[in-house]
C-alpha cells in the first residue's frame, strides 16, 4: 500500500478575517455603509444587490477587520 501524504490543512481564519467577524443586519444597509466610510474610514470590499436594488449582502474592511452587512 503506497504512503500517502497528508492532506493540506485548511486555515480555520481565512486571510483578510479575524477570530470575530460580525455580521451586522440592518434596514438602510446602503446608508450605513456609507456611515461607516465617513465615521470609521471604511473601505468597502463587496457588494450584492437584490433585484430591486436593495442590499443582500456586504462586506467592509474598518481598519484590518472585515465586517459584514
């Protein structure tokens, strides 16, 4: 029986995430981000919006921390 070697190991924190990464849930997503780029210097990294235009899903980045909306 060959040996086999072991399986790459996966990082339980993917790069750019830390050990707490909040999902905050909101109405007027859209506003509070951009609340957060003028309050906090937020960077926005991800946007996905619904149909009719209004937010689904987002992430930022305050600082080196992402969150998500």
């Amino acid at each position: 029986m060959p040996v086999q070697s072991p399986a790459p190991k996966a990082k339980p924190v993917p790069d750019g995430f830390r050990t707490v990464t909040p999902h905050l849930i909101c109405a007027g997503a859209a506003d509070a981000i951009e609340f957060y780029k003028n309050a906090f210097g937020a960077i926005e990294m991800f946007r996905l919006p619904t149909p009719d235009g209004r937010l689904m899903h987002a992430s930022i980045m305050i600082g080196d921390s992402m969150v998500m909306l």
